[in-house]
C-alpha cells in the first residue's frame, strides 16, 4: 500500500535536491561545532577544517569521529553548543555513567516533525487515537512520541509503561488505532489480550532489536501491523528512521535533518547492503550537534524503494550492538541471531535469556533459556531440536535449557532483558547449570 506524506517537502523530494539541503546543513553545523571550541571542534581543526565551507559531503568518511565515551568524559554538557537549552534527555548510561543530552527548542521542533512522519507512515491522521505506553521520563520514548502525535494533530493517550490492566482498560474504552511501546511489552499486552478483539490497526515498536520472527508473533497476538522505528537520544530521539507501511520493511532515514553512513570495524564505509556501525552527523541540531557519531548499533543500509513517493534512504532493522556481539570460541554471535531461531519453532514463547558462559576462560559457552509456550511441550525434544537449529545457523554447539513457562522474568517497564555474561557466581536466572 502507499501511504500519504506528512511532510511532502521533506520525504518525497528528489534525493539530487535534498542533498543541496543537506551539503548547506552540513556547512552551517560545522561552523556551529567550530565556535563551541570543545573537543569536536579541537578534532576538526586538527583534521584542518576551519570553516563549513572546507566540508562537503563527500568528505565525511576522513573526518575524526565522535562517541558515547567523549560524551561521558564531558559530562554533563561539555559539547552543548547553545544557551538556549529548554529541556534535557538521556539515559542512565553504563557503569553509573549518565548520558545527557540538551535540547533547544528547534531540536524539539525537529523531533516533533520526524516522529509525525514516523507516526503518519505507520497509518496515524489527524483523526487517529495513540495509546502511547512507552516510558516518560529522561527516556525519549514517551515523550518523543507524544511530541510527534500532537504535531501530527492526533490524539495522545500518555499512559506510559507497566499497570497493564489500566493498559487494556484504556485500549478498550479509547479505542486507539496506533500503539507505541517497545516490543517486548506489546507482546505482554498481546498476551494479557488473551485474543480479546481491538480497536488497533498497527504498532510503532522500538528502544529493543526485534526480529522478523518477533514481528510475526506481535501481529499474530494484536491482529496488527508491526513496524520497527529506531532513534537514540545522542542524535534526537525516535524518529531517526522508522518503517512505514510501504517501506518494504525498512526504516526510512530522516536523512534531511540526520547524515548516515555505515562503517566496518576499522572506521571504512561499507556497500549498501553489508552491515555496518551507523554513524549519523546531525545536519539540524543546535542543543548538542553531533559530527560523525558512532551509536554502536549495526544495520545495512539501501535506497528508497522503486516508485515510492518517500525518496529517503533506509535502513534495515537492527543486527545488533557491537558491544553486544559475542566471540564465542572465535564465533562472532549476535543476540538477533539466536532470537530469530527460536521465534521460528511455534513452540517457544518470545520470552528468553542469552547467556554468554564466560566462567571457564579457556572455554566459553552460549546457554540459552527458552520458554515453551504450554505444560504439554517435550521440553527434551524441544531442546534437542533448538541446540540443532542454532548450530545450523550460528557454526557453533550451544546449550539449550527449556523452562516452565513464566520463569524468564518480564518487563513492563524499560527495556526486555535479552542479554546476560556469567562470568562467576550463581547463573543470572534460576534453572540454568
């Protein structure tokens, strides 16, 4: 199907023009970055660029990059770039280091636009009902949808995370026609639905690496259309791509307002199609622009699709994070991968646990814990069948461990725990050995 525009201008002009846009964008945030002084502006003067005007866009791949690590290493605001903060994002970061982000109120606007054409190729008007449950907070999910719907001119329901009885109460009385949560509590939804018919015609669904396997499961309990968006507070938010329903499942890059590109380990860009670190400069941003930053988040970039009216750049969905690939005995691994195995085999719930063993240092081991979705399933033969599959797929033997069902803990709030390392004491979930 073909989708209407919300913002013709922007996503359906011909790429020769927009990349006029985007070389005049790059220039003026260049210059911003320079009059900062900070750490980005040391970088690009050593690397000799004194003005906008020494970059094109085809210099990008030989400037110095920026990462999550600089951010830290400045906190709080070391590469703020205007006075003019109304508002500050972010997460908690790693290791009890928070990452914080201004914002002026021209990022605002920026985010508010981009996640109204997210929402709009999704299926969302003017006349559409957004049961909103993802997290408000310093989390940019809630409220970065509920800057979006209101843009758009639909109608917000801010129920944020978790209570999902009150979840179901409100979809059911309200009537949404869009529902916006991460993925794996659409999944808790769906299944506290318990088939029960909706009003939900399609889902936004993001802040997680889901599968396609993941995407069947959501549609199947919710009678929906799942689509994938992506966005990380560093760059703006959600709304940095996002699926829409004739996006040929990709995530369409709001490329006028953030430069993408994807890079192998060494720093070099990769082919269209090949997987790679994605690295965004923010054309737009003035709170805290960035110049080639690293996310850490692995995809594989395309063209738009044939005749669509949306002429921008997508992405696929996400392989993984590179912090998140795991080496197991020379194997690299990416937690995805084992997801879309076991989402395959219609006996194994979407609730699971990778474990990298890493208490024997000369011999590491992947566990798995699965869930079987009914009492009736032969957990033996479902483990014998999933250690196959996964070798098939993955080059290397795992141990598989099939649970009673609801012992692999959920998440209601935040981010699904998909992920553990165990590298000494008692396992990260009962019944692994």
């Amino acid at each position: 199907m073909v989708v209407p525009l919300v913002d013709a201008d922007a996503e359906g002009i011909a790429p020769e023009r927009r990349r006029l846009v985007q070389q005049r964008r790059l220039g003026q945030v260049v210059d911003r970055v320079l009059a900062t002084g900070n750490v980005q502006a040391e970088r690009l003067r050593a690397a000799g660029v004194e003005s906008g005007t020494d970059v094109t866009l085809g210099d990008l791949p030989g400037l110095p990059t920026v990462s999550k690590a600089d951010i830290w290493d400045n906190y709080p605001f070391g590469l703020q770039a205007s006075g003019d903060i109304v508002c500050v994002h972010g997460s908690s970061g790693t290791g009890g280091r928070p990452t914080l982000i201004p914002y002026t109120a021209s990022d605002i606007e920026v985010w508010a636009s981009v996640m109204a054409r997210a929402l709009g190729g999704a299926g969302a008007t003017r006349q559409s009902v957004i049961h909103n449950g993802y997290g408000y907070g310093l989390f940019t999910g809630g409220l970065g949808v509920h800057h979006g719907g209101i843009h758009l001119g639909a109608t917000v329901v801010p129920v944020s995370g978790g209570m999902t009885d009150r979840q179901i109460r409100l979809i059911q009385d309200l009537r949404p026609d869009i529902l916006t949560c991460t993925p794996s509590y659409a999944i808790h939804l769906g299944e506290a639905l318990k088939g029960e018919p909706t009003s939900l015609r399609a889902g936004v669904f993001g802040a997680e690496p889901w599968t396609e396997e993941m995407r069947a499961q959501i549609e199947a309990l919710l009678n929906i259309r799942a689509l994938d968006i992506y966005g990380l507070s560093e760059i703006i938010g959600p709304g940095v791509a996002c699926e829409s329903l004739d996006s040929a499942g990709m995530l369409n890059v709001a490329e006028d307002h953030f430069f993408v590109e994807a890079v192998d380990a060494q720093g070099d860009p990769v082919p269209d199609g090949t997987p790679g670190e994605l690295v965004f400069t923010t054309l737009t941003k003035t709170g805290m622009p960035l110049i080639r930053y690293r996310t850490g988040d692995v995809a594989a970039l395309a063209d738009p699709v044939p005749g669509s009216p949306r002429t921008l750049r997508r992405m696929s969905k996400l392989k993984g994070r590179t912090d998140d690939m795991l080496i197991i005995r020379g194997v690299n691994v990416f937690p995805t991968e084992v997801e879309a195995v076991l989402l395959a085999d219609d006996r194994v719930s979407p609730h699971y646990l990778v474990v990298e063993d890493r208490r024997d240092p000369k011999r590491s081991e992947l566990r798995v814990a699965v869930e079987p979705f009914t009492d009736s399933v032969d957990t033996a033969a479902l483990e014998r069948d999933l250690v196959v599959a996964l070798r098939e797929r993955l080059g290397i033997s795992c141990v598989v461990t099939a649970l009673e069902p609801g012992s692999v803990p959920r998440t209601e709030v935040g981010k699904a725990r998909r992920l553990a390392r165990w590298n000494q004491g008692e396992p990260p979930l009962a019944g692994l050995l």
